[in-house]
C-alpha cells in the first residue's frame, strides 16, 4: 500500500476513501493481451498497473507500476477508460471507491519478469478468451474494448 494511503488511514480509520490507480492493456504482436497472476494461491488475475503516488499523473503511474509489476517498459498511446464508480472492501476493513485510468499500452523494451511479491505469473491470453478478472472495473473494461466503446466512462 501507498505510504500517502497508510497515513490518510492512520488518521481517519477504515472510512471510505478514493484509492487512485491506473493501469494498462498491453498486447502482444498476436493481439493477446497480459495479465497479471497476482496471488501464488488464488486464481487473482487482472491487468498490470496500481496505485497512483502524490505527485504521479495516471500515465506515469501506469508506466512506473507495469515496468515493477512486468519487467517491461511501455509508453501510452491511447486513454481507454476511466472506471470510477466501484467498491471494495480489503481484508482489514479499510473501505475504497476506486478511480482507475486504464491506457493501451505500447511495449518499448524490456523482458518480461516475475518478483512472487506482487506478480505470481504474466501470460498473453486471446482478449476474447480470458482467466476470471479479480476486479469488475477490468472485467467491464475488457467489456468496453470488445464492444469498440472506447474511450468507456464509468
């Protein structure tokens, strides 16, 4: 967790905050999209992005978390949705109303390589033929890009 969220919680306990992300759809030359294994337990698979830090703008988030979380460099060629309207609650009790910026993703350079911190395995799957999505923001964003209603505003 971001040190900025761990401090806004020491202060105002489990209440409902924004908690800001962003993240990206990166393809392959094939077309197939990554995702992120993000438990070694449970079948948690999602896109590649996180929490955005004070002062980061959603793209610069988006670059900085994939680069950790994949080993790739990516640059953001196109805003494909902002989801805005979801909540979760984690296992401590702290209540969120996510924010997320999702960008298509170009891949720069970089290897593709797992940390079994925050990423148990990346794989490129056919976008029409995906792993369950952990999260309903990702689940209708993968919705929004098939449907060719982008940029998706929700």
């Amino acid at each position: 967790m971001a040190g900025w969220i761990k401090d806004i919680r020491s202060k105002i306990g489990s209440d409902l905050i924004f908690v800001n992300s962003a993240g990206g759809w990166i393809e392959d030359d094939e077309g197939k999209v990554l995702l992120q294994k993000r438990s070694a337990i449970l079948d948690h698979w999602g896109f590649p992005g996180g929490i955005i830090e004070l002062g980061e703008s959603a793209s610069e988030a988006a670059v900085r978390e994939i680069r950790e979380e994949t080993g790739l460099i990516v640059s953001p060629i196109e805003l494909l949705g902002v989801y805005s309207k979801y909540f979760a609650t984690c296992e401590n009790g702290d209540q969120c109303q996510t924010f997320t910026v999702f960008f298509r993703m170009k891949i720069i350079s970089g290897e593709l390589s797992i940390d079994n911190k925050e990423t148990f395995e990346l794989s490129f799957f056919s976008p029409t033929s995906l792993p369950h999505l952990i999260y309903e923001q990702h689940q209708q964003l993968v919705s929004d890009v098939l449907a060719g209603c982008i940029p998706a505003f929700r």
